[in-house]
C-alpha cells in the first residue's frame, strides 16, 4: 500500500528539524541503500566519493556532486521511503500467522 502522495516533501520537511536529527539520517542512509542496489557496481566508488564530500561541504552539496541527487526536491525521498515501505511489507510477511 502505498505511504501516500507527497512522501518525499514530508520526509525532507521532518528531516530537517532539529528534533529529528536521527531521521535524516535514517532517510539518507535509507536512500543510498536504494541507490546503491539501482547502481550496484558503480556504487562503491560513488559512496566513498560521498564520504570525502561530507567532510568539506554541507550534506546538500555532498549528495549532488556525488549521486547526482538534490535533497530540496523529493526524488530522493522516495527512494528512501519505497526501501521503508519494502521493509515494512516483509515485516507484515514474517509476522503474519499462517
């Protein structure tokens, strides 16, 4: 089932309050999971690319020149959410008695 239009804006939004600091965190690493089972050879050199840009630019910056990725817009954010939704559909799966 799907988690709703506009997922991505929502996420970003939440994801940027300081209150939900381990959020952005969750989405982003959420969203590189997705990224890197899409490029899957290419991804290695990608990641440790990112892991130098965090180190020198704001996290925006680390993730456009590295993904190629504008955290401002939702693209991203749906591919964090479709992995959670993916997750959560196994969940339900394996605790469903049968």
């Amino acid at each position: 089932m799907p988690l709703g239009s506009g997922r991505g804006e929502q996420a970003l939004s939440a994801a940027r309050s300081r209150a939900l600091p381990y959020t952005f965190g969750y989405l982003l690493s959420t969203g590189l999971v997705a990224l890197a089972e899409a490029a899957r050879k290419d991804f290695p050199e990608q990641y440790r690319g990112l892991l130098v840009a965090t180190g020198c630019m704001e996290t925006e910056a680390a993730v456009q020149s590295t993904t190629g990725y504008n955290l401002t817009e939702s693209a991203f954010w749906e591919k964090s959410l479709d992995v959670v939704e993916r997750r959560v559909g196994q969940f339900l799966e394996c605790s469903s008695p049968d």
